[in-house]
C-alpha cells in the first residue's frame, strides 16, 4: 500500500501529484497550543483531498506520543511506501525516516532538496491554485487570498522584506490547494471569519 500525509496544502498536494497515485491519504491532528489551519477548516481540508479521488483518514495525536501513534496507526496498514512533501527542514526529515524505519516502509519525498522559491513558481505554474488560510501578522495581508502566477513573485519578494521564508516549510503560513492537476473538481468556499492567536491569523471557511 502506498500511503500519504496529506494537509490539503500546497506541499503535500504537490508531493503526491509528482509521486503519482497513491492508496489512501493520512491528515494527522496534533496537539499544539495553537490551532492548526487545516484543522480549524477541517472539513475543507478532507473535500479537497477527496476531490482528487484519494480516501482520508484522520487521527488526532496525544502530545508527547506523536510518534508512537503514528507508527501503531501505519502498521495496520502494512504500508510499502509513504510519500510526504518535506522541501528543506532537516528535523521533519529526520522524523519521516524514523517512522519509515519502524514500519519497514520505503519513505519517498519528491520536494526533498528543491530551491525552495524555484518549487513555489513550479507549483502554481503547474495548475495549483493555494488559497492562503493561516498566516504570520507580517503576511496577514494575504491571508484569504489565492497565489497565482501572476502575484507570487510579489508574494515571494513580501516574504523576503519581513525575513520569512516564501515556502511555509517552518509555519509561516498554510493554504488549502482549491484546485490543482490531482483535482477532479475545484474547493469552493465561503469566508465565515477570521480567527487570531498570539499574532497568527487564521481563515474560517464553510
């Protein structure tokens, strides 16, 4: 079986589209003090996902036992190879290998080692369409907005200027991909708000 995490975001999306198909698709829920984006929009999150015809299976993890529950949850599974869309942050890579090992599962990540501005011009070049859900109060003017070819040159010199990095890969920021070449139909959504904590905003939508 060949299983990915997947967010409903950009990376993850892209990851599995440059994979090819995969079997079923996990969305894990961890514990932090802040809220995830793609938790608080959970139901959007799993409609994107399944609009590329991938099953979704979501857990919520215990802190402190993240990892455990990750590997016991894979192993009903028996998975041959799991597929994650890490870019350049060397501890979540770390991770992924430690629970491929426990598994015994070949651990693909198809982003590994890109330019990581190069990746994001690739990825709405290549059909993405990334609606900006959470966000960092420097990047909060983008927040509920779509990047697109024609403005994420603009956002990447943005990110640049305030000292962030234009990829998310440390939280930045997080978009739900609306649509995207894996897509059968688009995301739509409608805004039922804005959420604040401690100086990330995050998206409501329904």
């Amino acid at each position: 079986m060949r299983i990915a995490f997947m967010s409903g975001g950009k990376d993850s999306y892209y990851a599995v589209y440059k994979f090819g198909y995969v079997d079923l698709s996990i969305m894990l829920i961890y514990d932090f003090p802040r809220p995830n984006p793609h938790a608080l929009n959970l139901s959007k999150s799993v409609e994107t996902i399944l609009n590329c015809g991938i099953p979704v299976l979501i857990t919520k993890l215990s802190r402190g036992r993240e990892f455990e529950e990750t590997v016991g949850l894979l192993k009903k599974f028996y998975p041959e190879v799991i597929v994650a869309g890490d870019v350049c942050v060397e501890e979540h890579l770390k991770y992924m290998e430690r629970i491929a090992r426990e598994v015994n599962a070949k651990l693909v990540e198809p982003l590994w080692g890109a330019d990581p501005l190069e990746l994001l011009h690739k990825e709405v070049e290549e059909g993405l369409k990334p609606l900006i859900i959470g966000a960092v109060e420097e990047l909060s003017n983008y927040l509920g907005k779509v990047l697109t070819p024609e403005n994420v040159e603009e956002f990447i010199q943005h990110s640049k200027i305030v000292n962030l990095n234009p990829l998310g890969e440390y939280g930045e920021y997080h978009t739900l991909v609306l649509r995207g070449p894996l897509s059968k139909v688009e995301t739509s959504f409608t805004v039922v708000g804005v959420e604040n904590f401690t100086k990330y905003n995050i998206l409501r939508i329904m």
